[in-house]
C-alpha cells in the first residue's frame, strides 16, 4: 500500500496541517476544508514509505 504525506502552509509559509493518508479523496476533503479558511494554500505531496 502506498501512503501520500501531505504538508498544508498558507501563502506565508505557516504551517496549518501535516497528515498521511493512502486515499487521494480523503486528502483532498481535509484540504479543502482548510481552504474554506485559508484560501491560498500550498500543498507537498510526499511518498510516504
């Protein structure tokens, strides 16, 4: 099973949320939920093996 770690900052660079998942969709709600206050967000995309 391959495991994505996402990392969540906002524009400024501050760190807003870090979790592991393996379901693109799960990450994807988690990430917009935090969009819905944050509006410019940047996201990594890490293997997490």
């Amino acid at each position: 099973m391959t495991f994505t770690r996402y990392r969540v900052t906002d524009e400024d660079g501050t760190f807003l949320d870090e979790f592991t998942t393996n379901s693109p969709d799960f990450a994807a709600e988690r990430i917009n939920r935090i969009r819905a206050y944050r509006p410019n967000l940047n996201v990594t995309e890490t293997r997490d093996n």
